[in-house]
C-alpha cells in the first residue's frame, strides 16, 4: 500500500483483538513516528509500549490518578477506567516531552508528537492493522502523566488502540477539499 492509499484508506475502529503487531513490525512502527517533523532536532515524543498485564496497571495508574484530581469523575467512571485498557491488545500512549527551547515553542513541540502519532496511525494501517487514537479525560493531565512516571514536562497527547478487527469498516466520508481550501491569488 502506498502513502496516498494508506492516507486515504485509513479508519478508526472503536473495539480491536488480537493480533496486535509483532516485534518487527512495532520497529517498522516506531521508526515512522520517528519520521516526525521535529524543528531543532529536539526529539520532543515519548511512547509507552502498554500490552498483556500492563493494561491493568495502565487501568489502575490511571483510576487513581482520576481519583486524586477528581474524585467524582474517577467514582463515576470507575468500571470505563479500569477496562479501557481492555479494548485493544495494545496501547501505544503518545507522549509531547517538551523541552525549554529559546526558538522551538513548546507548542511546536506537542504538534510534533501529534505528527508522530499519526505517522503511527498510517504505519499500523500499512501494516494491516487497525487502530483508533483516544485521548478523554486521561490525556492532557498532569496527574496522569505522574502516576505513569513521566516528567513534569511530558504532556500525554493521546493512547493509540491498536489490534485488528473482523468487522467489516465504513469508508472514511470523502469531504470535498474545496470547503476546507481558501485560495489567495
């Protein structure tokens, strides 16, 4: 499958199964985020590789860091909490780890790990596989990115759910370009 036709073939699927990608393919995967604009060369991205039983220690990292900021969110979404995780048979958590930069702000740098998780997207689609980028309550939280361990700096821009599924996917809706398109001449 070529760019353009992984581009434009691309859907996510709310609910994905075995098979996840293998070693060699997450290589192919991972060196594509890599592949990311990055101004200055600051590698701004982190990943967090989450399968098998780290799905419930995502889960319970998680919950309880919604319990800390939130308690009623964290009591009244407790059971989507700890089986979110469940929902693919791997979870890549896509991480901005912005850096103090006198040229790149850190704005451009969270962007880049934007590119970087859909570069992740496009892989695992050429691959075969599908996948479906998540973010809620448990991206953009300073909690959450301390009960995984990060640093103060690394701001989670999204979980990427990736497996594979039998259902039969929708086309992506085609929009017309020209409605998005404004032309200066």
């Amino acid at each position: 499958m070529n760019a353009i036709e992984a581009i434009l073939s691309r859907k996510s699927a709310p609910r994905l199964e075995e098979p996840a990608p293998n070693d060699h393919e997450l290589e192919l995967i991972y060196k594509s985020a890599l592949r990311a604009p990055d101004h200055g060369a600051l590698k701004p991205w982190k990943f967090l590789n989450v399968s098998g039983e780290g799905r419930g220690k995502l889960a319970e990292a998680a919950y309880k860091a919604i319990k800390k900021s939130d308690p009623e969110k964290a009591l009244a979404n407790k059971d989507k909490i700890l089986s979110a995780p469940f929902r693919a048979p791997l979870i890549i958590v896509v991480i901005a780890s912005t850096k103090e930069h006198e040229i790149v702000p850190e704005i451009e740098q969270i962007l880049s790990a934007g590119a970087a998780a859909q570069n992740i997207l496009i892989a695992t689609h050429s691959l075969g596989y599908t996948a479906i980028w998540r973010t809620g309550f448990l991206a953009f939280n300073e909690e959450v990115s301390i009960s995984f361990g990060l640093d103060k700096s690394d701001i989670i821009i999204g979980y990427l759910y990736i497996g594979s599924t039998d259902k039969k996917l929708e086309a992506p809706e085609v929009s017309n370009f020209n409605d998005f398109v404004y032309k200066w001449s």
